[in-house]
DNA sequence: GCCAACGTTGGC
DNA sequence: GCCAACGTTGGC
C-alpha cells in the first residue's frame, strides 16, 4: 500500500538543486508533533512532493522515502525523528501554490488547509491531479 | 487547567 | 514588512 506525501524547505535553507545534487538526503530538523506523526507513517517507498516554501511556492519535484523515521540526529534529546528521501525526478511543469488555490479539487490539501504544516500525507486522487498538472507520467516515478 | 504573552511559519 | 494562524511557555 503505497502512500503519498509533501514536504515542505525554504529553497533558501536548502533547495531542490541541492537535493538533486544529494541524492539522498536525511530530512531532518521536524520539530512539530503531527509532522513528526506524519514522517513515522511513511514506509519506504512511499512518493513525496517537494515544495518550495517562502520562496517559488510551488511543487518543483518528487522524492522517495528510502529509510524509514529513525532519531534525528540534529536533536540532542533524540525525541525527534527524521527519515531519508532519494529524488526521484523533477516537476517539469512546477505547481505553484497560486493554481492549486484556484482549483475546486484541491481546496482540501493540507496545504491550503493547514499552510504551517511541513510534513502532510496528499491522497492518492490529488496526488494523481497534482502529477498532471506539473506534466509527470507513471514513467517518471517508476524506478 | 486556563489564558495571556510570545515565538515561528509562511503567504501576501 | 506585515499579519494570520498556530504552537509553546509560564503565571495564576
């Protein structure tokens, strides 16, 4: 059962470029309980969007979970969790949050819903609307 | 346990 | 730079 997800960085703080130039990377420093709740729900596998916040506000990519929430390592008291995110492509047609607000399907994403949220599960049928609209095929998230 | 004060996120 | 939404802290 494969789910679905969207993390949010500030490209200032760290970009899609640089992911991609990781690869794999620890998403680390989720310092909010349900973000926390949501990054121990995700099983690897799972597909996750990659939203610019602050800056772009738009979906500009897709990641992979490859290693599911372990202590974070950023946090002394270890009470916080992390996991690792491979990229998987880019968005070649990257959503911004602008039309994603002038479309009636979408106006129950948690992005709109809850704008603070960092880490936040999309259902499969908006996740499959929000694919079409950045132009990514099934072909672009098969390994 | 309530709530005011304060801090943070993130859109505009 | 402002502010709404929301989380956290601390006095009572």
């Amino acid at each position: 059962m494969m789910n679905y997800w969207l993390i949010k960085s500030e490209p200032d703080a760290f970009s899609w470029q640089e992911q991609i130039q990781n690869n794999i990377e620890p998403w680390t420093g989720i310092r909010n309980h349900q973000a926390k709740k949501n990054l121990q729900s995700m099983k690897n596998g799972d597909l996750t969007f990659f939203y610019h916040s602050n800056v772009g506000k738009e979906i500009v990519g897709i990641v992979r979970i490859v290693k599911e929430a372990y202590p974070d390592p950023t946090d002394p008291d270890q009470k916080w969790s992390c996991v690792d995110v491979q990229t998987v492509c880019s968005v070649p047609t990257p959503v911004t949050l602008k039309q994603i607000k002038a479309i009636p399907e979408l106006q129950e994403v948690s992005l709109i819903k809850q704008s603070r949220l960092s880490v936040m599960p999309i259902t499969p049928e908006h996740w499959k609307l929000l694919c079409n609209l950045g132009g990514i095929t099934q072909a672009d998230i098969k390994k």
